[in-house]
C-alpha cells in the first residue's frame, strides 16, 4: 500500500465512517452526511479495496467538503453551534441524485 497524504487519510477515514455508519443505520446516516439513497447504495456497496483505490485516483483534493457556513460555526458562541447547525443543513435538502 502507498503513503497516504493527510487529504487521504481523511478522505479514506471518512468513507469508512460512512460505510459503517450505512450498515448500522442508513436513514440516519443518509441525513446526517445529506445523502441521496441511490449514493448511499453505491458507498455500501464498495469494497475497501476500492475505497483505497478512489481515495488513490483522487488525490489530493477533499471528496467530502466543508459546509457551507463553516466560517459562521467558527464564529458563533459555543452554547449557539449546535443550533445553529442544526436549523442550516450543510447542503439542501432537494440535492440532486447521482447520475
């Protein structure tokens, strides 16, 4: 196996958090990383060979990205964050299915 970078680390960390998180509960984890089901199958279905091989062809680039307001959790008072966050999720709820 390769050295893998931070981005890597963190991207290959994530996909495995995912995964599991998708076999213990599904609904939940397709709301909590706002996931379309038809992706959600698709993240069950690979083969920790194959996350290490995307994570690999991908690089050094984030597949799973920030949210949106970021920077305003960052800069709200702690006893706020949680709320907040949870009255904004971090894309919208209408996202589109994969292809």
């Amino acid at each position: 196996m390769h050295h893998l970078t931070d981005i890597q680390t963190t991207n290959l960390r994530t996909l495995y958090a995912v995964r599991l998180g998708l076999e213990r509960d599904a609904v939940d984890t397709c709301r909590m990383f706002s996931l379309h089901p038809r992706l959600a199958d698709q993240l069950r279905a690979l083969q920790p060979e194959q996350m290490c091989a995307l994570v690999h062809a991908v690089g050094q680039i984030s597949i799973f990205v920030p949210r949106d307001d970021l920077a305003a959790l960052l800069e709200a008072p702690l006893q706020l964050v949680g709320a907040l966050a949870a009255a904004h999720p971090p894309r919208p709820a209408n996202a589109v299915a994969p292809a």
